[in-house]
C-alpha cells in the first residue's frame, strides 16, 4: 500500500493545509514584519523584567525626570522610576488584558455564533440578542461598569486583580458580537453540506457533529477575530486606563503611563511618544497579522 | 416602503426599551451607595428621608417605570413648553442631577453644542478626505498612491485618538506654537479675528476626530468602488464613448455609494463615544466632559441619561441607515 501511495505523490511531497497557509502567510510581506514585530514585543515584555535592572515601581527620587540616557534608555519619571522598566511593567498588563478578554470574547462569540447557526430555533431569539447587544452605547457602559464594580472587585481580590478581572469582562461580553455574526454565517452554510448529513445520517450527536465537523471548519475566520480582538482589547483598555477608570494609578499599563505623561505635556513632551508608541506599533501590526491571516486562511486566495 | 418603514419604527421601540432596562438594572443594581458621600453625622433616620427624597424607597420597577415617565413624557413637554411658551410641565418632576441639583436635560442642551460643533465637523471633514481617497484608490487599483492610502489607513485604524490627541498637541501647540492646546467654550465668535481664533481652536480636535472617520469610510468607498469597476454597465458606457470622467463620476460613484452612505449613517453614533476621548483631551466642554464628570462624581441620573442619549442615538441611526438603504438602491424592495 506505502507503494502505491508514493507513486501518487510522485511530483509534490505531501502538503498539509497548515504548511499551506503558512506559504501563503509568508508571502504577505505585511502580515511577516507585523507578526516579527508583535512576537518580539510579546517576548521582550514577558522576559525583560528578567534581564532588565531596575524594577517598575523602583522609586528613585535623585534621578527624577531625567531624559534618555545609557543607563535610562527611555529615560525616567517624577519620582525617578526608569520608564523603560515601567514600559516592560505596563506592556505586560496591556498584553495580558488583551489575551484573556480576546479569548473570553472567542468563547462567548464562537459559543453564540455556533448555537444561532446550527439551531434553527434559537437563531431568531440569539440573533435578536447580538442586534441589542451591538445597539448598546459601548464606551460608556463600559465606563458606568467600571464606575459601579471597581470598588467591591477591589476589595474581594485586591486592587490590581479586581481591576484585571472587571477589565476583562467588561471587554469580553461587550466585544463578542462580530465573531458570533461571522460564524453563525459560516456555521449556517457548513450546515448545508454533505459531510454534516452523512455524520448525521450515521446517528453522531449534535455535540459531536459542532466539535468534530463544524468547529474545525470555521476556525479560521475564529482566528482572524482573534487577532482583531486582542487589538481592539488593547484600545479599549489603553482608553479606560487613559480616562482614568483603569487600573490604580501605582500599577502600570500602557495606557496609565500615557495619562501620566499628559500631565506633563508641556515639560517633557517625550514621555507621551513611547506608550503611545508601543500600543500603536502593537496594534498595527496585530492588524497586519490578522490580514495576512485572512489572506492565508481563505483557500480561495491560497495557492494563487 | 412606506409598509417597511412603519414596521421598521415599531421595531425599534421596543428596542429602545430593552436597552434603557438594561442601562437602568446596570445602574440600580450595582453595590453602590449614592447616599457615600454623605457625612457619617447625619443621623440614620435623615439618611433614610433623604433616600426618599431620592426615590430610592420605591420598587426597582415603580422606578423603571418613572423614570421611563421623566425621560419620555416629561422631558419632551418641558422642551415643548421651551419652544412654544406653554405649561404642560408645570410642577412635573424632572431628571434631577445629583451633582447640581438642576435638571439634566437643561445641562444637556448646554453642552450639546460644542459636541455637535466638533464632532460633526470632524465628520464632514473626514467624510470629505475619505471619498477622494477611496474613489482614486480603487481607480488606480495596486498603484502607489492604492498602496499608500491602505497603509494609512491601516495606521489611521490603529493609532487610537488618545495617542494622536497628545501627539498633535506636542508638535502644534508646543513645539510649535501654531494653534492653541485646548478648546476655549467662552469663546463667541464676533468679527474676523475672533473667527480665525474659533478655526484654531478646532484644527486640532476635528483633526484628530477626522483621521478616526478617514480610515474607515475611505476603506468602504474604495471597496465598493472595486466592486463597480468590473461590472458589466461600466464596460457599455466606455464602449458608448462616454468620456472616463462620465463613466466614473456620473456611473461607478452613482452605484458605490450606496453602501458607503449607510456607512456613513451607521458609524455617527460610534463618533460621539469616540468624542468622549476627544474632548477629555481638548478639554472641549462638552457631553462627553459631562458623562465623565458624573461618572468621578457618581451622579447616577446623569450617567443614565446621556447614556441612554447615546443608545438612543445608536438606534436611530441604525433605522435611518436600513431606510436609506431602501430609498437609494431601486432594487431593494422590503415589501
């Protein structure tokens, strides 16, 4: 039989879809740099507290406000804190908001968009509800949340872990609704084929025929909302944090350091460039990424 | 259409209603006291009148329900009475701010203005940049100038309004020195000069605002001109000699602008959450100053009500944007 087979693929090794996607992903000379530059944030904020000497929260009041130096790349704040430590500090927080309240918004878009596609009677009332749902005024909700639970979420688990737990709910139920209305649109027309009335027609359960049939066939557009969602996570934190309803004023994020540095505008305008610069850079190029990822996914563009 | 459009309206009603629940449980149920900052010497039992005088005593839905009175039938007559000079609202109880202690629809309409001002320069500014971008990139489709106008727009979508906000203050107004920081709402315009310093003042937020609506209208506008370029009706007007001017202009625009004007209707409301930020850093005083003040300051009806304002805004939107729909493209029929 290994004969056989060999002869077949005579001319082209094997392929698999993933090494597809991934020749076509390197193509898009975009969604390459974007990806390069989003890992190596990723990997220089999760590491550097590691390599770097000074600490986020190191109070060092001789060196207050000083500009960039060797020792000081980024140069350092009112109270002498390296800025640069403060960046790494802040990135942290912006990145890991942004997974979980992107993987929360997955859960309940994908959660939702399944269930509206697959039952027929549930899609008038879930689809009802996604409309409500995107008819919502988004910004202020989520500054009413913050107004409202800040407060008790703090005092059940502590300033900083109450905030990252309100953050991220807040973000994830009100950021769900593009991804439930893409895929309940695939799911609609993966229905519709043979393959899901020949797994019926063998007797597979419903929850076997979405885990095994339908799941793995509206991954990708699952993956491009992903990587919208930790952008558009990241700004919305960014503007919370910004507004002042974010995280306490001694803990770090990207989009803290940025309201810190406004107040300072006038005398150090250099400080509001390098938050503004990291969610900006990290943003645009988790947006390129998530284009080449469509370009990549889509078969129809693919091998082209 | 006229079917549709009825339909269409009783839809949204209860909507409307859905949403305003939805903010009004947020709120009332929340595990907050708006008696907090009350001093702890005042006795319980003035504590307790006072939360009367509040209306706090009453059932959580006695309380839907009057609110749902004071936003939709009070409200309305007092602003009635404004226009016209009549009594319908005589010795009614309305919204009170519990910051001011006046009404908050009085505050509102104070505000209102150097919102719209902004925000609705700033869209018919951006709105203005976009088409001509998204016309000429989808004409010179993969040209330089395409290439460009997508990676600016990719930036325009990625650079959020509180980065370019303190940006463009850092270049014009310090380093600079061209235009002024923040926005001055005392400012009345009287003569020439004080008109020059009014456009001053704006550049800078309508800037900042336009660059938001820029990249997402030109992305549509382009788009949909791509899908019209290739059509078959486009082919027969060249083929008849039309001059290219004709056939772009007068033809392709004609047809790919139908999906981009519902944009431009559906994405309004989106502006003005996005002026909440805007004005925040031009110090502009306006609706989105006030939601921010009653939110530090817990002012629990104001936040409800332009909350509402914002959702109601939304839904209106969304019912003109289906309606245009119907009215611009012929082959739409709903009935």
């Amino acid at each position: 039989m290994t004969e056989t087979n060999k002869s077949h693929t005579l001319h082209s090794k094997p392929r698999s879809k993933w090494r597809d996607v991934w020749y076509q992903f390197r193509k898009h000379k975009g969604a390459l740099i974007g990806s390069i530059v989003f890992f190596t944030i990723v990997i220089s904020v999760m590491f550097g507290p590691l390599v770097w000497p000074f600490e986020a929260n190191e109070i060092n009041i001789r060196a207050r406000n000083q500009g960039p130096s060797w020792l000081h790349p980024f140069g350092t704040d009112q109270l002498g804190r390296d800025t640069f430590a403060r960046m790494i500090a802040g990135g942290q927080t912006s990145i890991a908001v942004g997974l979980a309240a992107m993987t929360l918004s997955l859960l309940l878009g994908s959660f939702i968009g399944v269930m509206a596609g697959y039952y027929r009677r549930l899609d008038g009332l879930l689809m009802r509800f996604t409309d409500l749902f995107l008819s919502l005024p988004l910004l202020p909700l989520l500054l009413v949340m913050m107004l409202l639970f800040r407060e008790p979420l703090s005092q059940a688990y502590g300033p900083e872990r109450g905030m990252f737990v309100l953050i991220v709910f807040a973000i994830g139920v009100t950021s769900w609704m593009p991804t439930a209305r893409i895929v309940r649109g695939d799911v609609m027309a993966l229905k519709e084929r043979e393959f899901i009335l020949a797994a019926q027609s063998i007797g597979t359960t419903d929850a076997k025929i979405i885990t095994r049939h339908i799941m793995p066939n509206v991954l990708s557009p699952i993956l491009v909302s992903a990587t919208l969602g930790i952008a558009n996570a990241i700004i919305t934190e960014s503007a919370l944090s910004f507004l002042g309803l974010g995280f306490p004023p001694d803990f770090p994020t990207w989009g803290r350091l940025l309201n810190d540095a406004v107040d300072y505008l006038q005398l150090y305008p250099e400080r509001v460039m390098w938050p503004g610069l990291a969610i900006s850079l990290t943003v645009l190029s988790i947006n390129y990424l998530g284009d080449g990822l469509r370009d990549a996914l889509d078969p129809r563009i693919r091998g082209r | 259409m006229l079917n549709f459009t009825i339909r269409r309206t009783l839809i949204s009603i209860p909507t409307l209603l859905f949403i305003s629940l939805i903010i009004f449980l947020l709120l009332n149920l929340a595990p907050n006291d708006p008696m907090a900052q009350v001093p702890l010497t005042v006795p319980p039992e003035v504590k307790e009148k006072m939360r009367e005088a509040l209306g706090l005593g009453q059932p959580l839905y006695i309380q839907f329900f009057k609110w749902l009175i004071q936003f939709f039938w009070i409200e309305p007559q007092v602003f009635f009475d404004h226009l016209f000079g009549t009594t319908f609202s005589e010795g009614d109880l309305r919204i009170i701010s519990w910051q001011t202690r006046s009404p908050v629809m009085d505050i509102i309409v104070q505000r209102m203005p150097q919102t719209l001002w902004v925000v609705g320069m700033s869209y018919i500014v951006g709105i203005l940049i976009a088409l001509p971008i998204g016309i000429y990139s989808a004409y010179r489709h993969y040209s330089v100038f395409d290439q460009a106008g997508t990676f600016v727009t990719m930036i325009g979508y990625s650079i959020p309004p509180f980065f370019t906000g303190p940006l463009v203050i850092v270049i014009f107004a310090v380093q600079l020195g061209w235009l002024p920081s923040t926005y001055d709402t005392l400012h009345v315009v009287i003569d020439w000069d004080t008109f020059v310093i009014q456009f001053k003042q704006m550049i800078l937020p309508v800037m900042v605002l336009a660059m938001q609506t820029t990249a997402q209208i030109s992305r549509y506008m382009r788009a949909s001109m791509l899908d019209n370029l290739n059509q078959d009706y486009v082919r027969t007007a060249r083929a008849k000699g039309l001059s290219e001017w004709t056939v772009v202009m007068m033809h392709v625009l004609r047809n790919s602008m139908i999906p981009v004007v519902t944009v431009i209707a559906l994405n309004l409301p989106a502006i003005f959450g996005g002026a909440i930020i805007t004005e925040q850093i031009f110090k502009v005083n306006g609706i989105g100053g006030q939601l921010i003040g009653a939110i530090y300051s817990n002012d629990l009806p104001t936040v409800q009500t332009i909350t509402f304002m914002f959702a109601f805004l939304i839904v209106f939107f969304n019912l003109i944007a289906d309606l245009l729909y119907g009215l611009l493209d012929p082959r739409i029929r709903y009935d």
